[in-house]
C-alpha cells in the first residue's frame, strides 16, 4: 500500500488549516446561474469537499465589475453585496464536509468580449488587440484603474463576508493584471508602464487596496503564470523576480503557479494540457519559483493520481497539489487514497471534453463520469428494492456502466459481448498515436464490474433466443454502431473504388492495410478522422485529409484543436478544407467540389480512400425483443450514434430506473 504521507500532511496558512494538500484549482465550470453559485455549482463542490478533498478554489474569472463581463463561460459576479448569500451558503456547506473554500477573482481586462451584459468597451493597458477573443480593448485611463482597484477591495470584503477562507487574484491567464506586467501588451509611457516596478503597478496597488479594506489575517493569494511561452512574453526569469516582489511586500499569502497564458488559440490549449501532453508538464516552473520564495506555493496542470501527487510533495517541488480535472472525473480521490482504494479512482485520461464544451459556451461535463455537474440527480444511488437478473448486451463504455449500476444497486447481472475483451469503439480510439489513454475509460469500467460480480461473458453473440433463455427481468441493448460507409449519402459514387474504399474502423482495427497514398475523407469532424489520418502517416502514408467543413475537426474545441493541428502539420498531412467528396473513379483518382464555389478538383493516384460518415446504429436485437421483454432498453450508439459520455450517461440512468 502506497504511503501518503506528504499529501495527508495538513498545511495551515494564517489561521487557516487546510486538512491536507490536495487541490482544486479555480475554473470556470459554467453553473453559475445570473452571476450568482446557486444549487447546481454548489452541489458540484460539495461532492469534492465529501470525496476528501483539502481546498476546492471556485468562482474561476469572477468578475469585480461591470467592464469584465461574466457571461462568456456562465462565470459568478462579485459586484455587489447580493452574492454574499450565495457564498455564505457554498462555504457553510463545504466547510461541513471539513474542505476549505477560496474563490478566485479578476478582472480580465482585454481577454473577452464587449458585446455581452451593457456592452461596456473592454480596457486594457494598451490598446492592443487579443487575438483570441479578437477585440481591442480602449486604452485604461487613471481614473478606471481607480474605479476598478477598489472594486478588488470590495470584492474580496463580500468574499470574507461570506465566510469563504480566503481568495485567489488572477494575475494569470492573460487578465488585467497580467497584461500590465507584460511589455507584449503593455506598451505605455507614464508610471503605469515602462520598467518592471511601474508595470507592476496596478497589481501592487490592488493588494494594497485589499489589505486597507479587509486587514492582514485574511488569506488573499495570487496565480501566476511561470512562463508565457510567448515571443516577447514573460519568461520564467521574468516570473520569478515577479513573485519575489510579490511575496516581498507581505500582502501575499501564497502564489498558484500555472503554464502558459490564454492569448491565442495554441497558448490556451496548452494552459490545459491533453493527453497529447506528458504528466505534470509544468511542474518545474512552479519549482523553480518556489525555490525563491518562502510561503505557499500551489500547482496543477495534467497531476492525475495521488501517487504523483505524493511525489511531487515528496520532492519539494509545491506545497499544493491541484488535481482539478482530476476531481471532475472522481471527486472522491481523497477519500480513496487514504482508504488504500487506488484501484477505484476514476482517473482523468485528459480527453478535456470538460474545458471543449466550456470553451463552446456550454457546461463542463467529464467523458467518463456523467454524475459531475448533475450531483442532484445522479450522486446518490439508491439500492433496488428487489434484486432483479438483469442482461446487458454490449461491452462498450455504455453496456458496462449500466451492468456497473444496475450490479451496484443489488441486481444480478449478465453481460454479453460478441468481441473477446470488453471496450467496444473505444477500443479503436486508444490505438492512434497519443491516444491510449483513452483505455482508462474501460480498464475502470471493467474492474468495478468484476468487483460488483457482473458475469461477463465474452465471445458470445446474443440473439434473442439466448437472451430469453435468462429470463431476465430487465435487458438493456447497447449494441453500439457499424460504420457508414456511404449508405446515407447515395449522391457520392463510391462505386470505382474496387476495395479500395474501406472506414475508419478498417484501418484501426487491421481488416484493412495502410495504403501508400491515401484520402481520408472526414464528413463529421470529431475525433475519428483527424486521429485515423494522423495514424496513417504514422505507419508511412502520404495522406489527404479532406472535409466538406470550414475547419478540420469542427467539433472539436478550442483546448483540443489547436493541439491536433500542430500534430497533423507535424506529420505532413496534406489538408483540404470546403470540399465535398463527389466520387472515387475506377483509375484511382478521387474527385472532390468545392462546397462555396462549387468548382471540382482531382487527387490522383490514390490506392485507397478512408471515409467517415460516421456510425449506424446497431438496433436489430433490441426491435426483435420488442413485446418479448417487459422491461427492454436501448443505450449509447445502439439508440443513436454520438459519444462516450452520452453512452455512459444513457447506461447510469436506465440502470437506476430498474
């Protein structure tokens, strides 16, 4: 059994004692409700605070006044003291769980967009334009910074007023603070710009302004970036001698160092590291920057486990371990680390739906855990009030949360698979390059089923007949999806394709060799054909990547995209965009159109051409059972192509239902 010996360590900042080291950082996971945490985002950090969790930091960008917009990401507002009860109720209900609770607090400056809440101009120290959200901001003038000073104050008074333990400034992220730092987009004259002191300013004057209004026992802290990664951003030198200066005026309680900036498209991905990214990228920068102050210093970015975390305490390199996505697919790491159940942690696979549907304007939800963000309806499991036999037929992600469920409310449950492992298409999406961590969904999946007692029987296929020779009481279908490959779309000839057109499951699953010179037409724009066609240059292929959408992978997000991109140039992909599949000629040669100009383009000499159209849903046992199985029912790709976490979602709720 691992020792958790540092992470089980408390630490105490003040008078405040956090219970032990591990960390949620501030985000924005978008529940707030008109500016204020309300049931839904309370609930959420509650579960956290229950999982055995040290400190949950919420209320990622909160706003302290007018001309820093909160609707962006359905953030929380701290502008007048009608939050007070809002925070009042999230930190009684944290604190009765024995957690502590901080909330962030900002003002984002240029970084958002002036034509949301009274279509206030954005400011900034400069008028410099932001290239991601693509507004120039008006250039801040004295009195501004005056105003919005002492909006920090106040801010951070409703903060203390509402019983929080304490807050966290955002001087990171590429918000007003941090713009002022750096001399990329600071580019003014008087004493807010120029030499390091002035640049830093605003930001010292805020602290000051704080410790006027709420005193010096209260626990006031600062993210910080250690390193832009921009061309004449700020570097990890410049960074440092930032936080010595911090630390050096004694208004400071503890620095929370992150990586990167939100600037552009490519920073803000790697703010948030995937899968693509090694464990822990950052952790040598806020290392590096702890070795030259002496108080708290916090880090996260891609910690996974508490075997890492425990590490990286051991080491020295942090104070605090922040372990944020990580929560979000199992808020109860703590609990499981200290009761020895290692094996239980739902652990992150860092496929960052979570921060993609944020940064779409939709609320954060993990692939793989479908209770996060949905606590009131999904947190608690209630036993079934008589032990049913249930069959499940199909082994994907949504076959084996609802035999999971279905075997953790007390039924007697079969699972059937035609394959001989479990996992289904997700299976496939752990095999192209940089993607296998995606196999944590099912390796979980899996051991929580055998440990519930799930009889699992592989290698079978389930026909109807063999599934009423069970007599269940409930049979749920999770049959999955088989590839499209062009039944749905008659108006392209793949006629001259003579084998040479096959699907992306063909490729990834070996029925069909890599050709020499090979189209992969992606007709849907998620995960599926980027990853294939990156998997194909991999083993060797000239590969054209081509789709009828504007952008290549349009589904995925801002955190994801841009990461795939770098791979996909990296690999020498050839990239086509607005172009329709037309044909597959009999001479090799494909034949595309311009969805706009509507004008045709050949690519010869291709031995093979890859489509995705996307799945068909398996759903032929499920209507054969129709009127034979009183209770019968129909989850994931089998009810209609989508997602891992719908499938997963689909699978919990009809598990609770029997």
């Amino acid at each position: 059994m691992t020792e958790f010996t540092h992470l089980f360590t408390p630490l105490k900042i003040k008078n405040v004692t956090i219970r032990n080291r591990l960390l949620s950082t501030g985000h924005v996971p978008g529940y707030a409700r008109g500016g204020y945490p309300q049931e839904q985002y309370r609930l959420y950090h509650v579960e956290k605070a229950r999982g055995g969790i040290g400190l949950t930091i919420f209320g990622g960008s909160t706003s302290v006044d007018w001309d820093s917009p909160a609707t962006e990401w359905s953030m929380i507002a701290n502008r007048d003291d009608s939050i007070i009860p809002s925070y009042q109720q999230l930190a009684d209900a944290v604190h009765e769980h024995g957690a502590r609770i901080f909330t962030q607090l900002t003002h984002m400056g240029r970084r958002n967009r002036s034509d949301t809440e009274r279509w206030l101009p954005l400011v900034g120290p400069s008028q410099i334009r932001e290239p991601y959200h693509r507004e120039i901001p008006h250039e801040i003038e004295k009195r501004d910074i005056r105003r919005i000073v002492a909006a920090f104050g106040q801010a951070v008074r409703r903060a203390k007023e509402g019983r929080l333990d304490g807050v966290e400034l955002s001087f990171a992220h590429n918000h007003l603070a941090d713009q002022f730092w750096s001399p990329k987009s600071n580019q003014r004259t008087d004493e807010y710009g120029g030499s390091l002191e002035n640049r830093m300013r605003f930001s010292l004057e805020v602290l000051e302004e704080i410790r006027r209004v709420v005193g010096d026992d209260y626990i006031v802290g600062v993210r910080m970036s250690g390193d832009e990664f921009l061309d004449g951003g700020l570097t990890l030198d410049d960074q440092i001698e930032i936080a010595t200066r911090l630390v050096a005026t004694g208004m400071v309680d503890f620095i929370n160092v992150l990586g990167g900036s939100g600037e552009n498209l490519v920073n803000l991905a790697a703010v948030v590291p995937n899968m693509y990214f090694p464990p822990a990228p950052y952790v040598a920068l806020a290392s590096a920057i702890k070795a030259e102050i002496d108080i708290p210093v916090f880090h996260a970015a891609r910690i996974v486990d508490p075997v890492q975390a425990e590490r990286i305490l051991a080491e020295g390199h942090v104070d605090m371990v922040g372990m944020t996505r990580a929560h979000i697919a199992d808020p109860y790491i703590g609990k499981k680390a200290m009761e020895g159940r290692l094996d239980d942690i739902r652990q992150c696979v860092g496929a960052n739906m979570c921060i993609d549907r944020l940064y779409s304007g939709k609320q954060a939800y993990c692939i793989q855990n479908p209770v996060t963000g949905r606590e009131a309806e999904l947190a608690a499991v209630t036993p079934a009030e008589r032990a049913r036999k249930v069959v499940v037929v199909g082994g994907g992600p949504g076959g084996l949360e609802a035999a999971r469920m279905a075997a953790e409310r007390g039924h007697k449950v079969v699972l059937f698979d035609k394959s001989d492992t479990l996992g289904g298409q997700v299976n496939l999406a752990a095999l192209p390059p940089g993607r296998d961590q995606m196999a944590g969904i099912i390796r979980w999946l899996e051991l929580q089923c055998r440990k519930l007692g799930v009889d699992i029987r592989l290698g079978v296929i389930a026909t109807a007949e063999t599934i009423l020779a069970e007599q269940p009481e409930a049979v749920v279908i999770a049959t999955g999806g088989r590839p499209n490959l062009g039944e749905t779309q008659p108006e392209i000839d793949l006629s001259g394709g003579n084998g040479a057109v096959v699907s992306v499951q063909d490729i990834l699953d070996g029925r069909a060799a890599p050709g020499q010179n090979v189209v992969v037409f992606d007709d849907i724009g998620d995960w599926a054909g980027v990853t294939a066609a990156e998997y194909l240059a991999q083993q060797g292929a000239r590969v054209t990547l081509v789709t009828p959408d504007p952008r290549i992978a349009f589904e995925l997000g801002d955190a994801s995209f841009p990461v795939v991109y770098q791979r996909l140039y990296s690999a020498g992909i050839n990239l086509i965009r607005d172009h329709k599949l037309v044909a597959v000629e009999e001479d090799g040669s494909v034949v595309v159109r311009n969805a706009y100009s509507f004008e045709e383009q050949v690519i010869p000499h291709v031995d093979q051409v890859v489509v995705w159209f996307g799945n068909l849903s398996e759903d032929s046992l499920y209507r054969q059972l129709q009127g034979r199985v009183a209770d019968l029912h129909l989850v994931g790709d089998a009810m209609a192509p989508r997602g891992i976490h719908n499938a997963i979602l689909e699978g919990t709720r009809v598990a609770r239902q029997i």
